[in-house]
C-alpha cells in the first residue's frame, strides 16, 4: 500500500462505502472513508488526498457544498473531485457537478473499468505532482510524465495539448501536432477512425473506452476519451488517452496461433494413426507380394513404384507430425537436396502457373546437420514470401544448391562464415524488391508487410531460427523494384558415398516359434498372419488386448514372442505388455503404432518392453526384430 497517496471516499451509507473500497482494491493507494460532509471536512483539513469520490445526496451537507468548500479552500482546491449519484443523473445535477468543482460526474450503476481508469490516471497524476511540487512548470511535467499518449482537443478534434509520450508516438514536435486533428496525424486523412467514440463522449458528457490500430505508425491502442471544461468555461475540452497496446495483442495473437498449432497437432495425429495403418496394409500387401516365385519383371516393377509411392506417404506423415509438434524434431547428418525437391514439389501444386519455379538443385552427396522437416520449412517460407512478393503478375521463382567452398584467403565479411566446405542454398524472385529499411528488419519477430490474412510476420524469423541452429548464416540482397535473393550457408560435415540399388528386395531370415499378433484392424491380423507364416513361425490372433490376455493366461508357456498394436479399444498394448510380463516375465513383447501420444519408445523400453516399432514395419525390419528379441 503507498502510504503518500490517499484517496478520500465520501457516502452516508457504509455498504456503498464497502463496495466501492473493494471495487477500487487493486488502486495502488491508501482509502480513507466518511460517512458525512462534516467528517469529510476533518479528514481534509488534516490529510493530503490524491482524490475525492463523493455521493451527491447526503443529509446536513450534499456533495455539491463539500465540493464548493474543497474548491474555496487553497490547500484543496486543485483536488480532483468525482461526484457518484444513484438519484441525480439529469442534466441539471451534471451541471451543477460541474459548476461545484466536479471534474466527472458518474451515474450508478456505472462500468468499474470506467471509474478504475480514471482513478489511475488522477493518481498517477497525483503521485507526479508529488514528485515535481517544488517545479515551476508542474502541470507540463506531471503532464508529460504519464506514459500513455494524452491529447487535450476541442469539440472539433483539433489538438490543443499533448504529452511528450503523444510527440513520440508520432514522430513529430509538438509545434507541428497543435492545431491539427488526431485522425489525420494517425490516419492522414479527413475522416474520423473507424471505431473512434470521441462524437459519443462529447453528445453524452461520459467517458468512453475502445480499442483501434494505426496502421500508419503500426501501433494498436486502448483509448478513452473524457469531457472537462476549459479554464474559462466558454467551450467542451476533451482528454483523450491513448495507451498502447500492441506487444499485449501481439502476444495474444501469438497465443491464438499456438492453440491453433495444437489443435493441428491433434488432428494430424489422429490422422498419422488411421493413415499408417492403411499404409502398413499398402506397403505389407506390395512388400509380400514381390517375395512371391514366378513374378513377371513388369509386375515386380510396378509393385516397387506402389512401394516407393507408399514409403513416400510414410515420410509425408512424419513430416506432418514434426511439424505440428507431435513428433520430435532431431537433427542428424542428412542430404538436404532431395528434401528441398520434395518440399518444391508440394509448393508447385500452390502456387500460380503464372509463376515459373525453377529447380537448379545439384545432387550433392555432402551432409549437414539438421533435421528435414527444418529444411522443408525454410524452403516452403523462403517460397512463400516470394510468391506474395510477385503476386499477380508474371514471374519466376529460382531455388538453387550448390558445393561452396570458402578458402582460408577469402574468409566471407558478409557472412562472417569462417575457412571450410558448404553447401549454398539460394532463394530469388523478380518480385517487388526491399529497401534498406524492410531488410533492417525483415527477419525480426511479427514484422510484416503482408496484409493480415497473409501472414503473421513470423516466417522468415522462424528460418533466421532454423539456419542458425544448424550453424549457418542468411542474408539478403534487394532493391525496390527488383527482386530479391536469399543466401543460406550450411557448413558440411561430411559426405556420403553413391547409394546402391535401392529397388532389389532382400533375403529375409526365416525364424520358428510360436507368436501371438493383436490388433483391432481386421486388415492388420490378416497381413500380420501372412508376414510371420511367410518367415515361418505359427501364429495366434486376437483383435483386443482383454482377447490376447485370455489367450496368453490358457497356454502361456507356449508363445515365443508378442507382437501388440498400442491404439486399442479396451487394453491398450502397453498396458498389455505389463500383464503379459507379469504373467510370465521372460516374455519378448513388441510394440508396434501408427502414433501414440501415451507411450514414447523410452516409457516403452523402460517398462520392459523389448521393442518398439512405427508402421508402417517392413517385412524385413520385423523378421530382424524377432530374430533380435527371441534371440536375448
């Protein structure tokens, strides 16, 4: 509580006095209350206040003659009075409010963020005044030192006063901001803002409060507007307050698009469960069928191009799950050319046949370090600005990755990038261009040039992100008019050699034993039975996990092994595995899932569980899998 600012409330009625205490308790200031005029007169003859809140009708002495001695008092005068009346709200109570020395006049029942606003501003202003009593230039300093915008207008607008914070904001003097209006500072324009209520203030005599965005100076406001007499009393002044707002609502947006992320991720892992389970079918039914004898070549070849149609879905999944956070992001030495001409791939099916894009993407074999959904990112933002940049006219769009190699003579100032092999990814477009100013800040957080449903400002800070992580650098080269080009250096930490035939299928090992398979997917048992008879052991089916404990707990000595799906009505397969183990404890079970949210490979190897594996699962990976588990 600050003691040096006290705030004197005035009513006959102690409830009223309660109410308004415990609406006003956040006020950083000391209350102190009276029941009647006469007390109120004692508590200011002995008290400095910051201000007084008065009822109107009291018995012995009304608000109106405790005003009139507030203000023919010296030490008192300039005390700001607020009149509250449940009775008196007519004009001629509002008047007569005013003529007594009110500088508001509030009708029961009333907004609390009304009076809290204008509590806080006369406080503030108090506890200014405080500060610079021994000035000469008081009411300019105290007036200066609030930190909202505050503009003291006539009935037309016009600007008579304004604050220091006010000649910020707007980047001008104050010689050059008097005698102009505030929307054509903030607009430059002769209409009123849309949105604005300073017309309501001045028609009801009240406060009014309201939210609007300047564009011009990209700032959004929370603004009120009050009325108060002039000093002569011959015109309606109006201060106007405006306090900004914009990191307040740049943080809400930012939460609004967080929330709408995680609802993404919601609906992509459901969709990566049901998706990955018809791909196991796709992928397990083509991968069989080409192990079986007499396959024609073109058959065998046109099973391989549904195979590597499939496993291309699998990798589109996983980058779907990345991306929406739902699966890990790990950066491991990769070849980022054929990511690029994946995600260049996707973007030609959005944008406009109006737009060439052209692909100058060598086949290097030097790795970085990153991960591909962060590479698919930079390309798919990089790409997106650039289509934005053109928009409807004619154009090209030019991604090119190239071998660079910086000697130790020719160490880059640009990019400060020290002696050493990398690989240069360039980005250009016969767009509008940059000038110096928006490349200054092209790559800061919400900064954007975009129209609000095209963007959020967040793209290229988030590849500015990506690349540094990897350990590289960006810039950018522009002019107004034409174009513009991206560079991103990723250093190279090694390389890898020319892979082999990757279409030839693979002798698998045929292994023996016993092992139960459940599912909830008919289709999944039927491919499962398949594949483990194929590598040669028995199999028994159960399409539930209460299914696969009945059938374990009948004849547990007999299974080798036990391979459960994890997403299952019922018993879940983790849950599965814990009774199975605790059955019989030697038992190798292996967890398979299109996506689980519930158990991570970790939870499942800690828990005992002796693999774990996404479908869609090879042939190969599983006859391997088994091999490994029923041989521990």
């Amino acid at each position: 509580m600050n003691s040096n600012a006290k705030i004197l409330i005035v009513d006959d009625k102690q409830s009223n006095l309660i109410t308004l205490q415990t609406i006003l308790e956040d006020v950083d200031a000391e209350f102190v209350q009276a029941l009647s005029g006469d007390e109120a007169l004692q508590q200011i003859l002995h008290n400095d206040f910051a201000l007084a809140i008065l009822d109107v009708q009291m018995p012995e002495m009304d608000g109106y003659e405790l005003a009139q001695f507030i203000r023919g008092r010296e030490a008192s005068k300039h005390l700001p009075v607020i009149f509250l009346s449940a009775v008196f709200s007519d004009d001629y109570h509002v008047f007569k409010g005013y003529e007594s020395g009110a500088v508001d006049f509030i009708s029961k029942p009333f907004e609390s963020r009304i009076l809290l606003n204008k509590v806080h501003v006369f406080l503030e202003l108090y506890k200014q005044r405080r500060k610079l009593q021994h000035s000469g230039d008081l009411y300019k300093k105290t007036f200066d030192g609030i930190s909202d915008m505050v503009m003291i207008q006539d009935e037309n607008m016009r600007i008579l006063r304004i604050n220091k914070r006010g000649c910020k904001l707007l980047a001008l003097s104050e010689k050059q901001i008097l005698g102009r209006t505030c929307h054509e500072l903030f607009h430059g324009s002769a209409v009123v803002c849309k949105g604005c209520r300073y017309g309501e203030s001045l028609e009801t005599r009240s406060t009014c409060v309201w939210e609007i965005e300047h564009e011009q100076i990209a700032r959004t406001f929370q603004e009120s507007s009050s009325v108060l007499d002039s000093d002569s009393g011959e015109r309606v002044l109006i201060v106007h307050v405006a306090r900004d707002i914009t990191e307040q609502k740049q943080l809400e947006r930012k939460l609004i698009q967080s929330e709408k992320l995680e609802a993404v991720g919601t609906l992509a892992g459901g969709i990566a469960h049901d998706f990955n389970n018809i791909l196991t079918a796709i992928l397990g039914y083509t991968e069989i069928s080409r192990y079986m004898e007499n396959l024609s070549p073109e058959l065998d070849s046109n099973l391989e191009q549904i195979g590597k149609a499939g496993h291309r879905a699998k990798e589109l999944v996983a980058q779907i799950l990345t991306f929406s956070r739902k699966a890990e992001s790990k950066r491991s030495p990769i070849l980022i050319s054929p990511v690029i001409k994946e995600a260049l791939k996707l973007l030609r099916a959005t944008i406009p046949t109006t737009i060439d894009v052209i692909d100058e993407i060598s086949n290097s074999r030097n790795l970085v370090l990153a991960d591909s959904m962060g590479i698919h990112r930079i390309i798919m933002n990089l790409c997106t600005n650039s289509f934005h940049a053109i928009k409807d006219e004619r154009g090209t769009i030019t991604v090119s990755l190239k071998d660079l190699q910086i000697p130790v003579t020719e160490v880059s100032r640009e990019t400060d990038m020290p002696p050493g092999n990398y690989l240069q990814l360039v980005v250009s477009d016969t767009g509008q261009g940059m000038n110096d100013m928006l490349m200054d800040n092209i790559f800061d957080p919400f900064f954007t040039t975009k129209e609000k449903e095209q963007g959020t400002g967040m793209g290229l800070s988030v590849v500015h992100g990506i690349v540094h992580e990897c350990g590289g650098t960006i810039t950018v080269d522009s002019e107004s008019g034409k174009g513009a080009t991206f560079t991103l250096l990723f250093p190279v930490i090694g390389q890898v050699g020319q892979a082999g035939g990757a279409s030839s299928i693979i002798k698998l090992g045929r292994g023996a034993g016993k092992i139960l398979f459940v599912d909830d997917e008919p289709a999944i048992r039927e491919l499962g039975k398949r594949y483990l008879e194929f590598l040669g052991y028995t199999t028994v089916m159960a399409s539930s996990g209460d299914e696969a404990l009945a059938l374990f707990r009948k004849d547990r000595d007999t299974f080798t092994a036990v391979i459960t799906d994890q997403a299952m009505s019922g018993l879940p397969g983790n849950l599965l595995a814990e009774e199975l183990m605790r059955i019989r404890s030697d038992i190798p079970v292996i967890l398979c899932t299109g996506y689980s949210s519930a158990v991570s490979e970790k939870d499942a190897l800690q828990a005992g569980i002796k693999a774990y594996l996404a479908k869609p699962i090879a042939i190969q990976v599983l006859a391997e899998t088994l091999q490994r588990v029923i041989a521990k």
